[in-house]
C-alpha cells in the first residue's frame, strides 16, 4: 500500500506541473500576440500617410468658397481610376458650389503638379457671374384689390424685394429674398399668406436670370376673443390688461410677439405662447390662443456682494406675486452693507390697460458715510407709467431723518414732498450696452406749510450716450447735473441734496467724498455737477480694457464748486453674473490712487 500511495502521490505532482507549464505557455504566446499586435499599430500609425495637397488657383471670391468646403483625399491615389474618380467628385463639388454663388459656366481642371503624387492643382475659372435681368412679382387674394390701400402696400412690397434688375444672382439670396417677401405680407393683415408659385430661369450662357414669384395673400384677418389655457390662481383680466390690440382690430404678428413678451417677461408666468390659427375661414375674427405656465407666487432668496462703494453685502429677500390673491406683488428686502443699512418694503400693482400701476412701500435705512451719520425713515406712494422705452413716476413720500455729522450738532429733517422722475431709453442690449441712450429727469420739492421743515424744489438731469467704434468698441459718456433752489441746505434731507465721488462718478475719489463740509463730515449741497468719458476696448466678446476721465463736484453753491478730477484705466468682464468692472484711478490733486470694483453674485 505505501508504494501505490507513493505512485499516485507521484502521479499527481506531474499532472500539476504539466498544467502549470501549459498554463504558462498560453500566456506567453497570447502577450507575444498583443505585443506584435500592439507593434504593428504602432507601425501603422508611423506609417499613416500624409494627406494629398491640393492647391486650388481661382480668383479670390470662388477661391474663399473652394477652400472652405473642398477637402483634399486623405491619402495617396491607388491607381489612375481612384484619381480619376476623385477628379470626378471635386468637379461636380465645385459646380455646385460655384452654382450657388451665380457662376454657372466654371471651367475646372483637376491635375498633378510637377508629377507629384501628393501634390495637385485644381485650376478654376468661374466664367461670367449670373445677374438677375427681369423680376416678375405678382398677388392674389385680398392684397390683389384694386383699392388705394393695397396698391400702396403693393408698390412697396416690390421696391423693397432685394434681387432687382443688375443685381447678382446668388441662390441663398433667391431663397432669403422669397422667404423675406411672404414674411412682410403675413406680418400684417394676412396671416395665410402662401407662396404659390416660385422660379428662376438662368441661362448660363448669357449669364442671365429671369425672377418670377406669385404669393397669395388669403383674406385679411382680425383679431377675435382670447382663448387662454393654464390660467388658475389669477383672474382673467390678470391677462387682458396686458393685450394690446382688442377684438377686431387688423391682424399684427408684432402685437402678438409684444404680448408674448410682456407674459414671459413677467413674473406670474414660466412661460408663454400666442398665436392664432391661420384659417382663412375665421379670418373675420380669429382667436388669439393664448398657452400659459403659471410659476410659484412665493419665493425667498438670498445675495452676496461687494462694491468700493458701500463694501461687502448680504441680503434676503422675499417675495410674493399673488399679495392678497390679487397678483399685487410684495416685496421685501432686509440688505446689509458695511456702510448702509436697509429694511423695505413695496406693494405693487399690476399694470392696467393703459399701463398705468400703483406703487407704495415704506423703508428704514441706516448710513455711516464719510463722517456723517444718518437714519432715515420713509413712506411713499406713486402711480408709474411703463412702455417698451420710458418710465414715468409721478408719487408723494413723508421721510424722517436723523443726522450726526462728526464734529457738528446733530438734527433732525422731515418733509413731505411730491417727487416726478421720468426716463426714456433706446439702447441695444439692457446688460452689455454697445450704442444708445438713457436720460432721465427728476423733479420735486417740499413745502414749510405742509408737513416739511423747509420750502425746496430739487431739480437733477443725467444722460449717458454709448457711440459703437468699430465691432466692438465703445465710446462712453456721462453728465449729471443737479440744483435744489432753498435759502439753506438746513432741514432738507439728504436724499434731496447732493454728493459726489465713487463709481458711477468721480473714480480718484471716495464714495460720496465731494460735497460740503461740515464738522469732520461731508453733507450734500445744494449743487452738482460731474461727467465722464470712457473709451472700452474689447479683446474678446468676454474681456476687455477701458480707460477714462471723470471731472465734477458738488458743493453747496455754485460759486463755490471746484473741478475735481480723476482718471485711470479699468479690466472689463462680460460675466454670467452681470457686467464686472475693476477700476484703477488717480485723483489728480493728489496724485492718490484708488481701486473701485463691482460685481454681484447671487443664489
């Protein structure tokens, strides 16, 4: 028994190490495997071929064309058959191509240069470029009425179609000229319009093309009833004071636009549609299908800041757009900054057909601001007017406040003023401005026998002007000007007096650094002044460089003003939170520089 148990013990002990050494032969040759594989990858990318250059010789507009949409073979031809179908290919690609822009009869030459094999010419001459000689545009349905009206509009219509006679045949002109024409007719009045029939005869060889265009215009359409879906929390006419037209009036694809805009620019809606249905058999009164989203009536939130103004900033706010379930709008704001502090409130309403809203809130402010220190309590109300380009707010506000200016007695100023401020703007892009105008007004005053410790009247003008230079560049200018006629500055609260200093003012100098001394503080004046040109360079559509000149003051009168200057140069950042501004400047008197920054960024 010992010598078998030997035997298979023995037996075992091979058959192990049998396995094992087939177990390692397999591995061997599958890593000699992938290590060849791995090789001759290698080798082929060493050995990828270079592409095939393809030089192309033709005048410099089908060359810009050619260059841009031609590509070259990828690798070396095979043989003379691949050449030959390549040719084939680049000559009917360049047809079309050339087709496109109105050479019709080109003469393309595919051919080795100087017996390389991977170097070719492709020699172009494009041939005479096709104009139109003769457009044909002709109406049918209500806008083919002999009526003073429709031939008016029709006179237009055809002296405003851009593919005149001499002009030179392009087919993405043709295609935009068409869609151009049927677009100006169903914006106004015929909201059916089609286009029945359409083409352009070229002939090749005398370089001509022959225009012919037939649109039908429909029947004229007027507006009929709303049909609004998605309405629940508020009422219908939540909706119908927003419209701009009313059942009847001639169909306007702008109005419906303006309408849209005026919903998703709202806060009651996540979004909005207005269209109508195009039938010509409700053309007399079409319904104007209106397709809402309803947001949230509450929301909360919350901001940081900074400015070299006021400093470092936190603020929550709170809002409710559904106030008392009449979609008044409450809003509340508790903002704290190093240098102000302020508590508000605000209801608004919403505005009614003629675009008139009532406004009225009540806010407590805390400052401490070159030396002066200041607590003011007010209550307001107003009635503003809001259109596409101007703002007109016309109110009555009761302030308190409370001054310590450091070194000087503190005083106690109240008034009830009636106040007027309108501003009308016309300006490119409200966040990155590149051309326009903004200009505003403000007027009020209080008077001894009503509720005020002081007869004034302040009057204050500003106008910013931004001139494109170039693409991208702008040139800037500000001016400000402001004068409050009173026997003295005493009993009048600040906000109806003037400061100066600090951005969106003299840079060089401290915010609210300019104006009347009093004790070791600086109070407003009676009189105001300043202005700024600023000239912003862009290197990007994201980053540019501004340099600029401010110059002004404010004092208590106009003899005593004196011209304070600054100037310096600035990084400009076209950021997702808002336009970000970093200023260096120089006070002139003194040579004192001084940084001024502003961003915001909230969540």
């Amino acid at each position: 028994m010992n010598r078998l148990d030997k035997f298979f013990d023995q037996a075992k002990c091979n058959w192990r190490a049998a396995l094992l050494l087939l177990c390692l032969l397999y591995l061997s040759c599958c890593g000699t495997a992938l290590a060849a594989s791995a090789t001759g990858k290698d080798a082929e990318k060493e050995k990828k071929p270079d592409p095939v250059e393809v030089t192309i010789i033709a005048p410099s507009t089908a060359k810009k064309l050619l260059e841009k949409y031609i590509t070259p073979p990828v690798k070396p031809f095979k043989d003379e058959i691949s050449r030959a179908a390549y040719a084939r290919k680049i000559k009917q690609e360049s047809t079309e191509l050339l087709a496109t822009e109105g050479y019709f009869t080109p003469e393309i030459e595919f051919d080795e240069r100087e017996s390389n094999s991977k170097a070719y010419e492709l020699r172009v001459t494009p041939g005479p470029r096709t104009r139109v000689t003769a457009v044909s545009i002709e109406f049918r349905g209500d806008l083919a009425m002999d009526e003073p009206e429709q031939r008016a509009r029709v006179e237009q219509l055809r002296a405003e179609w851009p593919l005149q006679p001499g002009k030179i045949f392009r087919s993405a002109r043709w295609e935009d000229a068409k869609s151009a024409l049927l677009s100006n007719v169903a914006d106004v009045d015929y909201a059916a319009a089609r286009i029945v029939e359409s083409q352009a005869k070229v002939d090749p060889d005398a370089a001509q093309a022959t225009l012919s265009i037939i649109i039908d215009s429909g029947p004229a359409f007027r507006y009929g009833a709303l049909q609004i879906t998605g309405l629940e929390r508020y009422q219908l006419d939540v909706i119908q004071n927003s419209v701009p037209f009313r059942p009847g009036d001639p169909y306007r694809r702008n109005q419906l636009l303006a309408f849209q805009a005026v919903l998703q620019n709202g806060q009651l809606f996540n979004s909005a549609a207005v269209t109508i249905k195009p039938d010509p058999a409700l053309h007399e009164a079409v319904p104007v299908i209106v397709t809402l989203t309803e947001a949230k009536s509450k929301r909360f939130g919350a901001g940081v800041g900074y400015s070299s103004n006021n400093g470092a900033r936190g603020e929550i706010n709170y809002r409710d757009y559904n106030f008392l379930g009449r979609a008044w709008n409450l809003g509340s704001l508790l903002r704290l900054e190093q240098k102000r502090q302020t508590f508000s409130a605000r209801v608004d309403t919403l505005p009614d057909a003629n675009r008139y809203q009532y406004s009225s809130g009540v806010r407590v402010e805390k400052t401490d601001i070159k030396n002066l220190k200041t607590f003011n309590q007010r209550v307001d109300f107003s009635r503003i007017r809001t259109t596409a380009h101007s703002i007109l707010q016309v109110g009555v506000n009761w302030q308190r406040e409370e001054r310590e200016p450091s070194g000087a007695p503190n005083t106690v100023n109240e008034t009830l003023a009636l106040d007027s401020w309108y501003r009308y703007h016309d300006i490119d892009d409200p966040v990155n401005v590149h051309s326009g105008f903004v200009s505003e007004v403000r007027l009020g005053g209080g008077s001894s026998y009503v509720l005020s410790d002081r007869n004034f009247v302040r009057s204050y003008l500003r106008h910013q002007q931004w001139f494109p230079v170039g693409r991208r560049d702008t040139l800037y200018f500000r001016a400000e000007a402001g004068y409050t006629l009173a026997s003295s500055r005493q009993g009048i609260p600040q906000e109806y007096l003037f400061r100066a200093g600090g951005i969106q003012s003299i840079r060089g100098y401290d915010f609210l650094s300019l104006g009347v001394r009093e004790g070791n503080a600086i109070v407003g004046g009676r009189v105001v002044a300043t202005g700024t040109a600023e000239y912003v360079h862009w290197f990007s559509n994201d980053w540019g460089g501004a340099a600029f000149v401010d110059a002004g003051d404010a004092a208590d009168r106009w003899e005593d003003f004196k011209l304070a200057l600054g100037y310096g140069v600035g990084a400009r950042w076209r950021s997702p939170a808002g336009p970000f501004a970093l200023d260096l400047a120089r006070r002139h008197d003194t040579g004192t520089l001084r940084v001024h920054f502003s961003i915001a960024v909230a969540f």
